[in-house]
C-alpha cells in the first residue's frame, strides 16, 4: 500500500513491494464429512430441495385473505398442504418459490374458488386436514406434493387456472 505524500520516508529507504509468501496452500476441495456428492438425494421425507425456501412463507400470507375454506376445513391446512405444492414446483425449476407456484398450487385444489365442486372440497378435505401441524402430520403434507402430476406443475398459472375451469381438477391434482 502506498504512503500518503505526507508520511515522513527518508529517501535512502527501500521502496516495500508485493512479495508472495512462502507457505502456499493447496486449493480446497469439498471433503467435509456431510457433503453431498452429485445430485441431491430423493425418496421417502426427503422434501424438494431448492434454494431460500423460506420465502414461500411470506409469499403465502398473501393469499391469506384470497383462501376459501368450506365447514371444517382450516386456511392454515390450506396454506401448508399448498405450501409443499410450490416447494416441488420451485424445485423442479431449480429456483426460489415465487408467487406462480402457490397461484397454481391453490388454483388447482379449488382454495381460490367460492364454487368449488363438492366432489374437490370433499377430496380436498380428507387430504388437508391437520397438515398445518407438521410435527405430527409431515408426511401427509409429502403425499399432497407428490400427488400432483409433474405436468401439472409445469403449467403456466392461466393454463392451470383454464383447466381447473374446465372441470379438470381430478387430473390437475392427481387425486
């Protein structure tokens, strides 16, 4: 680094330069006990990784207000069961969840919908209930993810939305 102009130097001294050091250590390579090699791992409880999954959370209290829930079914089922729907979609994609995928996610199981057809609601119902306690029902909320058909994910949010109108929410969700 250079010395400011008014740093007292004599002139007889030795101008300091770059010199590299004597020790240098070999480039780091992934060798930590826990790391994961190749793709991520997938089976049972595993979940769909992707990157800031958290943001679904704060993405989902949006939809709180816009959820419609039938007699004995709770918006915090709703928002979990959903939840999962967008992880996978996200995932798929290899990116954060943005608002898309739980548009499509609530879209499909009829959440957004004041008319939705008895046949959903009583599905939907039976699929959903008590999936917002995770402790105890976390792999209830896997099987509402992986139920959903893979082509259905990757919809556009209008194609999803056309075919749930359409009437075709058994083959949206799967179920």
């Amino acid at each position: 680094m250079a010395a400011p102009k008014f740093a007292p130097v004599s002139a007889t001294d030795v101008v300091r330069t770059y010199e590299s050091p004597e020790h240098v250590p070999q480039a780091w390579s992934p060798d930590r006990p826990a790391e994961i090699h190749g793709r991520q791992p997938e089976g049972a409880r595993l979940g769909y990784q992707g990157p800031d999954q958290g943001y679904v959370l704060t993405l989902s209290e949006r939809f709180r207000s816009r959820i419609v829930v039938a007699a004995g079914e709770s918006v915090n089922d709703a928002i979990r069961g959903s939840i999962n729907i967008a992880l996978r979609r996200a995932s798929l994609f290899g990116r954060a969840p943005v608002v898309h995928d739980l548009t499509i996610a609530f879209t499909i199981w009829g959440w957004l919908d004041a008319s939705a057809a008895a046949d959903l609601v009583s599905r939907r119902s039976a699929l959903f209930e008590g999936v917002a306690n995770t402790d105890h029902h976390y792999t209830e909320g896997r099987l509402i993810a992986d139920l959903v058909p893979e082509s259905t994910l990757r919809l556009t949010p209008d194609a999803a939305t056309s075919a749930y109108a359409a009437g075709k929410w058994r083959e949206l969700t799967g179920a």
